[in-house]
C-alpha cells in the first residue's frame, strides 16, 4: 500500500510503499476513502524539516533543553547518534481520515461501516477504536474528515467552559479558528474575531462575528 512520509531531516515529503497492515485484535482496520491535510500542522512540520540546524532549536528550544540534559548523562557521541537516528527515521502525516472498516477486531466496529478517525494519510490504517467514530448517514466523507479539527477546536471550548452568551474572541482565523467560530456561534455565543489575514477575516464576517483589524484598536461591525 501506499503511505505519505516527511523527512524530519530534510523535510522532503515521499509516497513510499509500504507493507499492508493486517487483522489485529483490539485494532480498527480501515481503507481510506478520504484524507484531509491539516495545513496549520503539516506546514510547520514542513518547515521543521527545511530548516537549518540552529532554526530548528530555535523552533523548538525545549528540545535543546533536552539535548542538553542527554549530554550530561550519556556524553557528546551518544546524544549525536541518538539525534541522528531520531531524524533519519520518516514521519508519518496526517490525522484526519475517513474510511469504511475492513475489520473490528472484536472492537464493537462492524466491516463496512464509515467511520472517521486519527489515521495518518494512507491507503489502509489500523489503530485504536478510541481514535474512531461512526460517521452518521447523511455526512457527507469531505465533511466528516473535518471532526478531528473541529475536537481540538471544542476542546478549547469546554476547557474555557463558555456558556451560551458568553462573549468570546477567537485569536487567529485558520481553520481551527473557522471551527471555532461557527461551534461558539452555534451556542449562541457573541464572537470577536482577530487575524492580520483580511480574507479569513471576512469569512468569520458572514457569520455575524466582529472583527478586529490588523494594527487598529477599532471594532468592525
């Protein structure tokens, strides 16, 4: 079958073909019919890769915190060798996929049904049945492959335990911010909205949210 890979060392992303996964109890097997690239996540993966030696410290500091606290412990070679070998190993993409399960494994899931889950960009996957949901009749698979997305955005929700009414600002108007907007919308939630970006900006506008220019203290109506 077929994968999608990135390179953490160079940031190179390949198609390889790798072995099928099998049957395996406690396991969701699942044939991809959809796979949604999350382009906030990936892009900076991306440019993780690109990047030279001293941006990628500079990306990620606590890593060199880490770094450190090996050299102390293991010495100067074994701490390079560890890191080489960390980045010579591919990355597998992706975490929002939607497909039809092949086999349950005894995890309640039955052959056929469409579900949507955390696999990576794949032709098969097979994974935890907590990392799975069934996909109602009627949702179509291009909007299904978004419920991982809209999570992260709900979770944020409920960690700020908003209450419908409450007034909300929404920092960045990606796709996780959309996400946002339209669930805090959909409580009855007022909504403000900031990004630099003027067409994000007036995507949120249609759904009656205000926002807040770049540079200005003003409040679009």
């Amino acid at each position: 079958m077929k994968q999608i890979f990135q390179s953490l060392r160079t940031g190179e992303v390949t198609v390889k073909k790798v072995p099928c996964p099998g049957p395996e109890d406690g396991k969701v097997l699942i044939r991809t019919c959809r796979s949604l690239i999350s382009a906030g996540t990936e892009r900076m993966l991306l440019d993780f890769g690109r990047a030279g030696w001293l941006e990628k410290i500079r990306q990620q500091p606590e890593r060199l915190r880490a770094v450190i606290d090996k050299i102390r412990s293991d010495g100067v070679i074994a701490t390079w060798e560890a890191i080489q070998a960390k980045l010579e190993v591919p990355l597998a993409l992706g975490y929002c996929n939607v497909g039809k399960v092949l086999e349950g494994g005894g995890t309640g899931f039955a052959a056929g049904q469409r579900v949507v889950s955390n696999g990576h960009h794949s032709e098969i996957i097979s994974l935890s049945p907590k990392l799975a949901a069934v996909v109602p009749d009627g949702v179509s698979d291009e909007a299904a492959a978004f419920t991982p997305l809209a999570a992260i955005a709900w979770e944020g929700i409920e960690l700020l335990q908003v209450k419908p009414g409450d007034q909300v600002m929404v920092l960045g108007l990606g796709l996780i911010g959309q996400l946002a907007v339209r669930l805090l919308r959909g409580m009855g939630c007022e909504v403000l909205g900031a990004d630099p970006d003027p067409g994000r900006r007036a995507l949120v506008e249609k759904y009656g949210v205000k926002v807040v220019c770049e540079g200005a203290d003003t409040v679009s109506e």
